[in-house]
C-alpha cells in the first residue's frame, strides 16, 4: 500500500500477481536462503543437544530444491554450492547461540497485527540478542548499509524486536553474501533510524486507514491511486509485474 495502492489492490484483491520465482536474483536469493536455514538449524540443534540429522546438510537440501523446482533452479546448484562452502570458511569462528531460525514473529500496533519472518535469530557473547536478514546479491556494494537502513520491512522488523526482546535487543545485522565469483561476504550493522523506529506505528497505521478508505468508497479495484514512478514501477528486481496492465489496463 505504501508502494502503490494499485498494485495493493491488483495483488490482494483482484489476485492478479504473476509469478516471478524463476526470475534469476530471486531464485538465487531462495536458494542461499535455504542453505542457511538448513545451516543453522543444524548448528542450534547441536547446541540443543538434538540430532542435526533431522536437518538435511545444506548441500542435498540445494539440490533437491532444484530438482523440485526444474532447470531454472538446476543451473544455479553449483556455484551457489562453493558460495555456501566459501561462506563456512569466511564465518567458521562463529560463536553465538543460535535462538531462531526462519521464525515467524508478531506485534500488536493499536488494532492491527504486524507479521513478519526472521532469518537467523542469535544472541551474542554479551548476552544481546541480534534479528540477522540474510541480503544477497551479485555485487557488495558500500551503500547497501544506507539502503537498508530506510527499508520498512528491516525497520518494522527492529520494532518487533524491541518488543519481542526488550532491553536484551541489540539491533539488526545484514548478513550479506555476494554469489558471483569471487564470492564475498559481510555482516554489518543497521545503522540507526530512531524517527524511523518512533513513526512507525503511525505508518502503519495510516497505511491501514488508507486501504480501509479505499474499500469503503466503492471504488472498482482496478482504478485504484496508481504510482507512475519510474523508482515504484522498476525496482531491483525489474519491471513491476503488473506494469503492463497499468499502461494497457486489464485485458
């Protein structure tokens, strides 16, 4: 809703979202997702005193993703198999507890239920507890840090974990991981954004207000308030998926 209100409505209301999980960046990024899932999982089932093997080494887990998912998946099992091996090098000092892996969080703002997924969940040598995003990406680049830092998912995601931790919080970490060889890696702190972090209920909040007006005024989903902004209507990750239907209308 904050993006565009017309996409809001062609994605939540009139279903119309296509599907771009063969798109290469993301089909990247769900694959080096799920080799750390399966990573740390391991690792806090070791801590726990469980059995690791209830988790599959995060290696079989890439391959059978892709064969589940076809050849668009397929082509990416081996670089991003030596990325996983390069990135057990670069972090093979770690020494946190691992808390979480993949876990879902809540948090109540006034009436509404703020949900959201953490990464990686940890807590470190001085007893803080860190929400850890895993970012990956073709090229490391120094301003990814400023970028992240105004992004409303990481944002809202340091509210949750004021409220889930309390004082024990310490922030949020981007765990980035360049996939194209040579491979890199970093982890760094979110920088600070407390008037960010202040408004949020409030954003969240008037984004709420403004879908619940648009429902009321009867208006036909498809004619909703539309963007047009070449920053909201490319991104990233490309085009917006509904571009089309925005410069011809629905066919």
């Amino acid at each position: 809703m904050l993006e565009c209100p017309q996409k809001w409505a062609y994605k939540y209301k009139l279903d119309l979202d296509e599907d771009r999980s063969n798109a290469a960046p993301l089909v990247k990024g769900s694959m080096m997702h799920l080799a750390l899932a399966h990573h740390y999982m391991r690792i806090q089932a070791v801590q726990e005193g469980k059995n690791p093997e209830e988790w599959l080494h995060p290696v079989p887990a890439l391959k059978a993703i892709a064969i589940q998912n076809g050849p668009e998946w397929a082509e990416h099992v081996d670089n991003l198999v030596k990325c996983y091996e390069a990135y057990c090098l670069q972090w093979l000092d770690e020494s946190f507890e691992v808390l979480a892996v993949e876990k879902m969080a809540y948090a109540k703002i006034g009436e509404h239920v703020l949900t959201g997924r953490f990464d990686l969940v940890f807590r470190d040598r001085q007893g803080k507890v860190w929400i850890c995003d895993h970012k990956t990406t073709g090229r490391l680049q120094a301003n990814q840090k400023k970028y992240y830092s105004i992004s409303g998912q990481l944002v809202g995601y340091s509210y949750m974990g004021h409220q889930i931790y309390g004082e024990d919080f310490g922030g949020m970490i981007l765990n980035q991981v360049q996939h194209r060889n040579p491979f890199k890696f970093a982890r760094l702190r979110l920088p600070p954004a407390p008037n960010l972090l202040k408004r949020f209920p409030q954003v969240v909040d008037d984004a709420e207000k403004r879908i619940k007006e648009l429902e009321d005024s009867g208006r036909p989903y498809d004619q909703w308030p539309m963007a047009i902004n070449e920053l909201t209507c490319y991104s990233r990750y490309g085009p917006c998926p509904h571009m089309e239907r925005c410069k011809w209308g629905i066919q």
